[in-house]
C-alpha cells in the first residue's frame, strides 16, 4: 500500500505540468489558434522561474517571472501569427526552436545548480495513512491546477465569455459580424496559454526537478499538445489524460525500483511511444476529430 501511495503521489507530481500546460493550449486552440510553441515557451519560463528563485530565494517570484516570460513569448507568437498572419504551424515551431536556444544561453551560469527542498503539503491531512501521502502531500501549484481546471470547465460552457471565445474558434468571420474583436479575443487567449505554460515550465524546474539543465522540458511541451487533441478540447478530459501520462512517464523509475528488468532506453521512451500510440488511434476516425475540434482552428484570420 506504501508502494501504491507512493506511485500515485508520483504519478500527481509527474501529471501536473502537463496539466497545467495542456489547459492553457486548450484555450487558445479554442480560440482558433495553433501554438506549437509550447515546447519553447516552457523552456524559457523554466529558466526564467529557476534563476529567479535561485538569486532571490522566492519561489512566489519565481513563479511570477516565469508567468511572465510564458506571456512574452506568446506575445511574440501572437505578434506575427496574428497581426502578420503568418502560418501558425511554421511560426510555432520558430518559436519552440528559438526557445529552446534562448533558454539554453541564459541557463549557462546555471546548469547543474539546484534549488533547496521545502515543505510542502496540506498540514493535518498531509499525515493520514497512506491517502495523505497519495493525494495531500503536494505542492500548492497541484491543487491550483486542479482548481484552474474546474474554472476552465465553468468558463466554457457556462459562462457568456466562453461561448464568445468557442464562437471565435469555430467561425470568426460570424463573430466579427456581430461585432466581437476576433484578434483582441485571439490574442488574450494567447496570452492566458502563455502564462499557464510559463507556470508549467516554472514547475519543472523549481519544484519537479528542482535543478536546471538544458532542455530540462524534455519534450512536455509536445506531450502537452498531443493531449489538447487526446482530449478533444475538454479541460476534465484533459485532467484525466494528464495522470494518464504521468503515471506512464512514472513506470519507469517504478520499474527499477521493484527491480523488473527492462533495458532503461525501453523505459524512457515510455511516455512518447504512449503519445504517438493515442494518436494513430485518435487517427484512426477523422470525422470524431473534425466533430469535436475547433472549425478555424490555425486559420488565420484578417477583420
């Protein structure tokens, strides 16, 4: 049972950025824009996050900075996706390239340093057996995530902003006719994914890891976009594909540790041979994924 507990608070730990990322991608894609930058903008939060707590000893602040430059880089993606309207899926890999560089220049003075442990937890319940350490034993950016999640699932469908923003993602020609700023909404919508995207990366490194490396994202930002579509656009299904894949990205060290002997290269490749795998499947029957996907989704649009 402490084994059990144990792989699920992992699975948690491992889920959450993908969570948190996954829900931000859900917005501006539901808003009819394709960022596949999530790789870069995860990147340059996680370095941004790292090195400010690290120099200033706050983990708020370092939060805070890599909302931030999540934001910046969103801005950049909407400045020539929306006002150039260049081709988003060439402009989103621009960026996750050039994120990836940036993030790897800055994080020179900083590669190999680690951050301290603290505390974290919901005190009193944080000790119960074995439920405690399973689902009370987490940071407090666990708990937002999920609270982010339910207030994404309000937002969509019972609230007046969110069926403005699903009716600019499905046609923006027949909102801009009754009046709605399709590029404001578009890019508000890109600035709320940046920042959800910066918490991601700031997660990794300052409380999954807590160290810097380069290329510490290691490919969540992809995962995070593959589970937008696993989850047809839904923030509760993103929840559940977000532990789906965290408790795969786990098996690995859990492997080991009960000492099942599969070659380590096998293990590794465990969550991306997952994603590649739910994709073919997701494939498999294009009219369920043009039913549920955004009608304008990457179509750029000019009033």
């Amino acid at each position: 049972m402490e084994n059990l507990a144990a792989l699920m608070a992992a699975s948690i730990n491992s889920g959450t950025p993908l969570l948190i990322a996954a829900l931000g991608l859900l917005i501006n894609e539901r808003a009819g824009v394709l960022n596949l930058g999530a790789e870069g903008m995860m990147l340059v939060a996680a370095i941004a996050g790292f090195a400010t707590t690290y120099e200033t000893h706050s983990m708020t602040l370092g939060f805070a900075a890599g909302a931030a430059a999540g934001m910046v880089m969103a801005a950049l993606f909407a400045f020539f996706a929306l006002v150039l309207a260049t081709n988003q899926v060439a402009t989103g890999l621009a960026l996750s390239i050039a994120g990836g560089g940036l993030s790897a220049f800055a994080g020179q003075k900083y590669v190999g340093m680690s951050l301290p442990a603290t505390a974290h937890g919901i005190p009193g319940l944080r000790d119960l057996p074995w439920i405690g350490k399973a689902l009370f034993d987490h940071h407090w950016m666990v708990y937002l995530s999920l609270l982010i999640c339910a207030a994404l699932v309000w937002f969509l469908y019972r609230s007046r902003a969110g069926l403005i923003l699903r009716a600019v993602g499905e046609s923006p020609e027949s909102a801009h006719a009754l009046g709605y700023p399709v590029l404001r909404i578009r890019f508000f919508a890109l600035l709320f994914s940046g920042a959800l995207c910066g918490l991601a990366g700031a997660y990794l490194a300052m409380i999954y890891t807590p160290m810097w490396v380069e290329g510490l994202v290691a490919g969540r930002g992809w995962i995070a976009l593959a589970l937008t579509t696993f989850s047809t656009w839904r923030p509760a299904r993103v929840l559940l594909g977000a532990l789906l894949f965290g408790s795969v990205t786990i098996l690995q060290f859990h492997f080991q540790a009960v000492g099942i002997a599969v070659p380590s290269q096998i293990l590794s490749m465990l969550p991306y041979a997952a994603t590649v795998l739910v994709l073919v499947l997701i494939s498999r029957n294009p009219d369920w994924i043009r039913l549920n996907m955004p009608a304008s989704l990457g179509k750029p649009f000019r009033p």
